[in-house]
C-alpha cells in the first residue's frame, strides 16, 4: 500500500511539473523529455519500493527460519560427538583385540620354534 501511495505521489508531481512547462514546439518537446524523466523516476521509485519490500519480507522470513537451522545445527554436533565417542571406544576395542591377537601369534611362533 505504500509503494501505491509513494507511487500516486510521483505521479502527481510529475504531472504538476509536465503542466508548468511552455508550450511552443521546442519546449513541447523539452516538457515531454522532462515528463519521460519523470515518469521513469516514478517507476524506478516504485520498483525500488517494491524490491524493499520484498527484501523486508525476505529478512522476516530468514529471521523465523533462524532458531530451526540453528536447533539442526546443534542436533548435527550432538550426533557427531556421539558417533565419534562411539568411534573411539570401538577403535580402541579393535586396538585391544589386535595386541591380543599378535601376542597370540608371538605365542605360537615361540613354540612352534621351539619344537
């Protein structure tokens, strides 16, 4: 609504300004170069308005969005500390076994040289 009134304003002005101009055939022309100017003012005006208020909206929107990306976010971190916690005890077990396993195998290797 206030992009139609600020461009209902532009309008007006223009039209008082195309009406103060002289009228002979040269300045015809120069009020109606000055009227395309205006007019195109006018428009750039409203387009401007318009894209301000899309990017309002857009802000408010972003704004709402905010908390839920950032409640994800920490869901994410709180995933990836767990599996790496998880990870950890898992590789450790594996390290464990493994010392086992190759102690086993020095075992086996002592006695069959012994043999």
């Amino acid at each position: 609504m206030k992009a139609f009134g600020f461009g209902l304003l532009i309008g007006a002005a223009v039209g008082v300004a195309a009406s103060l101009l002289p009228t002979d055939e040269n300045d015809r022309r120069l009020r109606d170069d000055v009227k395309d100017y205006l007019d195109g003012t006018a428009s750039d005006a409203n387009d401007f308005s318009n894209s301000l208020a899309r990017v309002k909206e857009n802000l408010a929107a972003l704004q709402a969005a905010s908390p839920i990306a950032q409640d994800a976010i920490d869901e994410i971190k709180s995933k990836t500390s767990n599996f790496q916690s998880s990870l950890s005890n898992q590789v450790a077990e594996l390290k464990s076994e493994t010392e086992k396993f190759k102690n086993e195998a020095v075992k086996i290797n002592r006695q069959f040289q012994n043999e």
